[in-house]
C-alpha cells in the first residue's frame, strides 16, 4: 500500500510490529484492534510477494515448532494442536516473539522476535495450508477508513474464531 514492497525489510518492520503489539496487550481489545490493523495495514499482507515458498515455512516450523506442536500440527504434551488457528495466529505468535515459547507460564511472554517477517509468513501459510484457520484482515478492514462506530462488530467477527467465546463480553455499553 504505502511502499511498492513493504514487505521486504521484515527483520525491521518485525520490530515495529511487535512494539506496536505490545501496545495492545495493554489497551482494551477495541482501542488494542485498532493498533493492530494500522500494524498490520503497513505491511499489506495480502500483496506479499515472499522470496519464501510455502515448503520453506514448513521447514522452518518442523525445524522450530514442531518439538511442541507436532511435525504435522497435531500437538504435543508440550504445545497444542493448530488446527484451525490460521496463519494470522502463527504471524501475532511469532512476530510479537510468543513462540517460539521457552518456558512454560500462565501466559507466552514476549520476546525478541526470531524470525525474518518472510519466514514468519511463510511458516504462516504452512500451517494455513495444511489446516486452514482465521486469515489477515481483508485491506477494506485494515486502510484506516472504516467506520470507527462498527469497530466493535469487527472485533467480533475477526476475533470470535480465533478466541473463542469469551469475546462475547465485547458487546458495546
Ligand atoms: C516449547 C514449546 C513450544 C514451541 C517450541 C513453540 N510453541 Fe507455540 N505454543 C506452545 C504452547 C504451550 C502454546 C499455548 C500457550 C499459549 O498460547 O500461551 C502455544 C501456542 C501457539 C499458538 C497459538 C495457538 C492458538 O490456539 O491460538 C500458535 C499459533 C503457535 N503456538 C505457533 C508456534 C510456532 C509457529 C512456533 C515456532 C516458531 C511455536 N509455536 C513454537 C508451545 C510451543
């Protein structure tokens, strides 16, 4: 969108990206929503052109996650199975330096993200590939001209999938 290619310098933006996610950790959900598709609106998911193939990103996940969550997904007794959790969940896992997880805790802390934001993506369509989940937000939803007062919808319908149903609390006073 911004840039031709912004998607090249991943190391860089990767950085950026998980501060401005930390943000969100710390917002409420809406206002957290709102960080995350500017975040994500600067890289434009949907246009990547990748040097990495989706074979790449299955090497790296067997080669970095598959310890805890299985050559093929289907989970260990140290990690669940992703199955359906989509590659938007393996880009925020990843690029906010979730996972890959070292210690086991109440919740993934971060940190420094390990990967190149090409990798990550690449390990993201992977997962998607083989047990399809949650994806990025369409660009209509992330081009900053929406409409603030159906945020809340959005928030619903983007994150119900990938958090179950205790976003059901998100309903607007
Ligand atoms: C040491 C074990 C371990 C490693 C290595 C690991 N994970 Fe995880 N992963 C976990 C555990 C445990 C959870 C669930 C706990 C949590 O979400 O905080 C999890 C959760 C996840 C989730 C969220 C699942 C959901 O239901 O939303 C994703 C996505 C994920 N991991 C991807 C990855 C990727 C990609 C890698 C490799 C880069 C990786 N993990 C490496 C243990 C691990």
């Amino acid at each position: 969108m911004a840039s031709k290619n912004p998607r090249r310098n991943g190391g860089r933006r990767s950085k950026w990206a998980a501060a401005a996610l930390i943000g969100i950790g710390l917002l409420v959900t809406g206002g957290g929503y709102a960080g995350a598709t500017a975040a994500m609106a600067a890289s434009d998911s949907s246009s990547t052109t990748s040097t990495l193939t989706v074979e790449d990103g299955k090497k790296l996940f067997q080669a970095n996650c598959a310890t805890c969550h299985g050559l093929n997904l289907e989970g260990t007794n140290d990690g669940p199975s992703l199955y359906g959790v989509g590659e938007l969940s393996v880009e925020f896992q990843v690029a906010t330096g979730r996972m890959p997880l070292q210690m086991q805790g109440p919740q993934a802390p971060q940190k420094p993200v390990q990967f190149t934001q090409e990798q990550i993506e690449a390990m993201a369509a992977w997962v998607q590939s083989e047990a399809p989940g949650p994806t990025y937000p369409e660009s209509e939803v992330l081009d900053g001209e929406g409409d603030v007062s159906h945020g809340a919808e959005e928030v619903v319908r983007q994150v119900r999938p990938m958090r179950g149903h205790e976003v059901d609390g998100l309903h607007r006073a």
